[in-house]
C-alpha cells in the first residue's frame, strides 16, 4: 500500500495510520481527560461510578495509563476493569 504522506506511522503490517502534520498527543490527552471528567459527572449525578477498561491499540492501552488517567480525572468515582488477557497481550505479566 503506497501512502502520499510523510505522516504515516507504522505499527506493523497491520497498522498503519495517516497522521495530521498538526496532530498533538498532548492535546489527544486533554481531550480524553476533559472527556473522561465529562463522563464522570454523568455517571456521578445518577449514582453511579464511571470504569475503564485499558485496551491493546486503544489510547488507554496499559495499566500505567489507566492510573496516569485515574490521576488527571482526579474523581473517585472513575475505576478501571484490568483484563489479565489484556495485560498478557501487552507484556505485563
């Protein structure tokens, strides 16, 4: 497959990804906390707690960015579900 950008990420032969020259992960990760915090107020107002499962080749992939987010929403009411598959496939355990 031929890409006509210099912004293209390879993660494999399977993933590959087309990348805006004006793409930010920090701004990536504002928006995910602003939007985790969002969420955590909704489930907040009907009592009910917001949880987070991280996921291979998702932005929440691994433990440490699941307590990284954990972290920024600063809400006690946002948990996380941890998949042993998942932390098998990332090399966790």
């Amino acid at each position: 497959m031929q890409y006509d950008s210099e912004n293209v990420t390879n993660y494999g032969a399977r993933w590959r990804y087309r990348m805006a020259p004006e793409f930010s992960w920090e701004r990536q990760w504002e928006v995910l906390v602003e939007s985790v915090k969002w969420c955590v107020q909704k489930a907040k107002t009907v009592g009910l707690k917001l949880i987070v499962e991280p996921r291979v080749g998702e932005i929440i992939s691994n433990t440490d960015g699941m307590l990284r987010l954990i972290e920024a929403v600063n809400e006690p009411n946002l948990g996380a579900i941890l998949d042993t598959g998942h932390q098998y496939a990332q090399k966790e355990i």
